[in-house]
C-alpha cells in the first residue's frame, strides 16, 4: 500500500485549518479506493492564535494527522522544510492550509504521477483574480526578469502545491541552504514535472500573511540565490564608466590645448560626483546583498526549531 503525505504550512490558520482538515478527508475517502493510505502533517509556524491547540485536537482524533510545533515564526519556507524532512510518505504533497490549492486535484495529480510517469504534479494559477492589480503587474514583472537572469526556470503562476515523489523529496532535501526559495528548488532538481492549471481561488478564512513589502523582499531573494546575473550588471556598469571617463578625459585635454579653457564647468563636475557615487554605492549593495546572504550560510544555523510535535500526546 503506498502512502500519500500532505504537508500544511500553517501560521496563525485556527479558523483555515479545520476546514481544510474537512476538505482533505474527503478526498482521501475517495482515494480510499486506489489502495492509498494517507498522512497529514500540520507544520504550526510559531502561530500566535489557537492553531496548535485545533492540531492538537485533530491529531487526538485521527491518528493519520501528525504535527510539528516550532519556537517561534521562521517562515513558510522553513515550515515546508521542516514538513518535507518529516513526513514517511512515497508521495509527499505541500498545500497550503487556507484552501487555495484545492485539495480535489489530488487524486488527477496522483494518476499523473502513477500512470503517465512524472515525478511531481505542480499547479499553477492562470489568473490572478482577487488580487490587487498592481501586485499582479509587479508578479509579472519579476517572474520576466528573474527568467533572464536565471537558467533555472521560474513558472508565472506557479504554486507552491505540488505532488512529488520520494526521490525528487530526497534531492530537494539534499540542498541545505539556509536561504531557501523553494520555487527555485524545485525547478533546479529537475524531474519532469506536468502542471496543471486552475484559476485563483481566495482563501476560506483568515488573511494574507503577505504584504507587498514582504513579496519584494521573497522577490529579491529568489533573484539573489538563483542568479549572479547582478554581480555582472555591477561589473559592466563600471566597465561603461570607465570608458566613458576615458573619452571625457580625452575631450577635454583636446578642449583645453585647443581653446585654453581650464576651470570652467564646476556645477557639472558636482552633478557628475554625485552620479558617480550613487552608482558606486548601489554596485557595492548588490555585493553586499551576496555577501550577507553568504554571511548567513556560513553560521549554519538551523532552519527551524522544534517545540513539540505530535508524539508528546502519546506520552502524556
Ligand atoms: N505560512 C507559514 N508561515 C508564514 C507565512 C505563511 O507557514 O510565516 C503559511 C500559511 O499559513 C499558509 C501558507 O503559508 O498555509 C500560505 O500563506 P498565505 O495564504 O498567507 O499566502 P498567499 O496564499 O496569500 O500567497
Ligand atoms: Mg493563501
């Protein structure tokens, strides 16, 4: 009998997750008939509400439902980290509790998997309904740029959703970095993925955990750890610069042989000064930015910590 393990991310999700939990036994009823078991794994990322308190209940209740409980918030990236070097599964899905990856794409996912032979079933979202537009430009934006600056491909749309075999599980597990942006993960394992294609559905309870200023940064980091591609922007602007100071070098000693004219044009020397160091400074943040990121590798600190998790209810 083969195993199927869901891993929920779940950050502040009290009201989510017990309707999702009612959701994702229907299916698993369903699948009932394909002779697949199931394992539910609740990963509570340091919530500040009741969502470890509802995991608790459910993993009372249901002993397919497991869960992990970290310190404190580290992040849906660590919290899927976290469920993928966890779960027993042979096939290991990531969903997000608020059920906007619907749970009834399953059991079409599962018979990809099996009958046709991939290794991973990813969705993609085709419209960005319900959102604000202007996010969805900058969406689009990023994922343009990011395709040419990096030779791991990045899908528009894309989820986080997918079903995914034990082995490409076990090389996304062999990446340990610490700054993980999955997305990119997922794609530089390779494996053939199929993705199926759903239109947006808004979230059943709760809100976003994402502002804008929050998806920029998850931008710049997808960009910092999948490409160097800024490192050489940095290096070609300096290079024009310099060419263009040799030809300005060159015009003006021609100028002042010519026409005898040194001192003039300070107010463009003080615009030139300060354009300059403007550029100076933001080729050395784009180092900087590598820089802390390898900063932060090199401490090895763990990606996440866990508090308790669900064998502390057999034990009590
Ligand atoms: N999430 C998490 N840790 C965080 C932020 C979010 O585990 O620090 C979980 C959240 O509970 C949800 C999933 O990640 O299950 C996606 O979050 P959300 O729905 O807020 O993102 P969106 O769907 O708006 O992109
Ligand atoms: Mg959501």
């Amino acid at each position: 009998m083969k195993k199927i393990s869901i891993i929920v991310p779940c950050y502040n999700e009290q009201e989510s997750l017990p309707l999702f939990y009612e959701e994702i036994i229907k299916v698993a009823g369903e699948m009932k008939k394909e002779k697949v078991e199931f394992e539910f794994l609740f990963v509570n990322d340091g919530s500040r509400d009741k969502t470890l308190e509802v995991s608790r209940e459910l993993a009372k209740k249901d002993k397919r439902v497991r869960y992990i409980s970290f310190s404190r918030n580290f992040g849906k990236e660590a919290a899927m980290y976290a469920g993928l070097e966890n779960v027993t599964g042979d096939y290991i899905a990531v969903m997000d509790a608020d059920l906007q990856d619907p749970p009834k794409l399953l059991p079409e996912m599962y018979h990809l998997i099996i009958e046709e032979g991939y290794d991973c079933v990813g969705t993609r979202r085709v419209t960005r309904k319900g959102e604000p537009p202007i996010r969805s430009f900058f969406a689009r934006c990023f994922y343009k740029i990011i395709n040419k600056m990096s030779k791991v491909e990045m899908v528009d749309g894309a989820r986080d959703y997918r079903l995914m075999t034990r082995q490409m599980v076990d090389a996304i597990l062999s990446m340990k970095e610490y700054n993980r942006y999955s997305k990119g993960l997922f794609s530089f394992v390779g494996f053939q993925t199929k993705w199926l294609e759903y239109e947006n559905i808004e979230r059943v309870a709760g809100e976003t955990k994402w502002n804008f200023w929050k998806l920029l940064m998850y931008a710049f980091d997808g960009i910092f750890a999948f490409s160097t591609v800024p490192l050489s922007i940095a290096t070609a602007i300096g290079i024009i610069f310099c060419i263009i100071s040799f030809i300005a070098i060159a015009v003006i000693i021609v100028k002042t042989l010519a026409f005898g004219d040194p001192v003039d044009g300070w107010p463009s020397m003080v615009c030139i000064m300060f354009f300059l160091s403007g550029i100076q400074l933001f080729c050395t943040g784009i180092v900087g930015a590598y820089l802390s990121r390898t900063y932060l590798e090199t401490k090895k600190r763990p990606i996440y910590i866990v508090k308790e998790t669900e064998e502390e209810l057999k034990t009590k």
